[in-house]
C-alpha cells in the first residue's frame, strides 16, 4: 500500500510539472491560430485590393494561414517536450517514416500540384471547364482538391494532381466559342434559299456575335438528304446560358424558318 501511494505521488508531481508546459503549448496553439486568422484576413484584404484574381488571393491566403498554424504547432510541442520525441520516433522507426511518407504521398502531390495551378492559372473562379468529362464552374481551388459545380447542380472536388496531369478544356478563358449545328434536307431542296433563312435565323439572336458572321456551307450529300452545316459564334462566360439554352433556342428558329418556306426538314441537331 505504502509503495502505491509512493507511485501515485509521483505520477502527481510529474503531472503538476508538467502541467504548466502543457497549458502554455496550448496557450501557444490557441494564440498561433487566432494570429494566423488575422494575418491571412489581412493579406487576403490588401491582396484584393492589388491583384484581379480571386482565386489566388484565397489560395495564397489560406496558404499563409496554414503555414503559421503548423508553426505555432511545432512551437507548441517543443514546449510541452514532445518534439524530441516525436523526433526520436521517426529517426528509430525507418519502417514507419517510410509508411508515413507514402501515406502523405497523394496529399502533398496534391498540395504541390494546387501550388503549380494556382501560378500557371490555367482557369479562374467562374471559369467553365471539362476534366475527364466533369464539365462545370470552378467554385474553389484548396490545398488538395479544385471544386467544381456542374451545371445539375452537383459539388464535385477533383484532386489537384489530377488536374495537373489531365487534359482541360477552359470554355470561358478567352468568352468566345464557336459553335455548329447540322440541317439536313432532301434532295431537291433550295439549298441557296435554306443557306440563306438559316443565316438570317442566327443573325436574329443577339447572342451572336456579328463581328464574327455566321455562315452556313453543304456539308455532305447522302443518298438520303443534302447536310448543311451552319456556323457561328458566341460568348461563354455564362456557358449554361449562352451555349446548352442558346443552341436550343436556335435550333427551333431554324426549323421554323424552314417549315415556313415548305421545307421537310430531315433533322436539325448539333455537330
């Protein structure tokens, strides 16, 4: 009994000089992470007001942020007397590094890889952008993952990496875009009066562009029907709009046009 009391005494003794160490590391993470909310408010503040790019003012910002929260981390367990162990766990255990290092593999791929993105700028917040057939509006660049929304209204996070090492295509970068629709009529047809009223239907739409004229051209005779293909341009930066709903709408006022002038039209459809 008099040995358990010894023991119990002290674990108590080191618990009451430890205890202040302990207090004060947490005194140091809770002042790390309110000071790193205040610098990256600050630098994400005075970085608006410099740079046109939201998206990299918020990924530089939170970048800053997390930096100095794993600081006041490292300080924090230095303090509590936790550092050289930590140390002299990784420097004895190769096995685990190893492990360790290969389980942080994909994350700091992706970390590294947001750095890249968010330089090279190969889209910006709001841009229109297709990765391996996910098409959408990028919302968010992280540390790890770029949020798309797609246009049914899903939240999809890519990887970074993924982004760097795949084909993307930017619809909005420079917010033009040409597009192309198929007409087919039968044989026999006016096909100068068709070029000519599939013409003056594209040319109704504000949406197209002038300084870059639509045209219409015979695409192919089959032993069915004679395709014209009509082409035009427009802007992207609201792609949902001027592109899926714009190409319905001047789908239909071709067909009307068309039927209007006794035309049996065989299929109008996008190319």
């Amino acid at each position: 009994m008099e040995n358990f009391r010894d023991v119990m005494q002290g674990y108590w003794e080191q618990f009451l000089e430890f205890s202040p160490l302990f207090v004060l590391g947490l005194l140091v993470i809770a002042v790390s992470i309110f000071f790193a909310i205040w610098i990256s408010a600050s630098v994400y503040k005075s970085l608006s007001k410099r740079m046109d790019d939201p998206l990299l003012v918020h990924f530089l910002s939170r970048l800053i942020k997390g930096f100095l929260i794993v600081i006041g981390l490292f300080l924090a367990l230095q303090l509590m007397g936790f550092g050289g162990i930590a140390a002299g766990l990784l420097a004895s255990a190769g096995l685990s590094a190893f492990v360790i290092g290969f389980a942080l593999k994909d994350i700091i791929e992706n970390f590294l890889a947001g750095i890249i993105l968010s330089f090279d700028r190969p889209f910006n917040l709001n841009d229109t952008i297709n990765v391996n057939n996910l098409l959408g509006n990028v919302t968010s660049l992280d540390f790890r993952t770029t949020k798309i929304k797609t246009f049914d209204g899903k939240d999809v996070f890519i990887p970074n990496a993924t982004i760097l090492k795949q084909s993307l295509t930017n619809y909005t970068r420079d917010g033009l875009a040409r597009l192309e629709l198929m007409v087919a009529l039968n044989h026999g047809d006016d096909i100068q009066r068709a070029k000519f009223l599939i013409t003056a239907s594209l040319l109704s739409f504000d949406e197209i562009l002038k300084k870059n004229p639509p045209y219409v051209i015979i695409d192919e005779f089959t032993t069915d029907a004679i395709n014209l293909r009509a082409f035009f341009w427009t802007s992207t930066f609201d792609y949902r709009k001027e592109i899926n709903v714009l190409k319905g709408e001047v789908t239909n006022a071709i067909k009307e046009a068309l039927q209007a002038e006794g035309y049996s039209i065989r299929g109008v459809k996008s190319a």
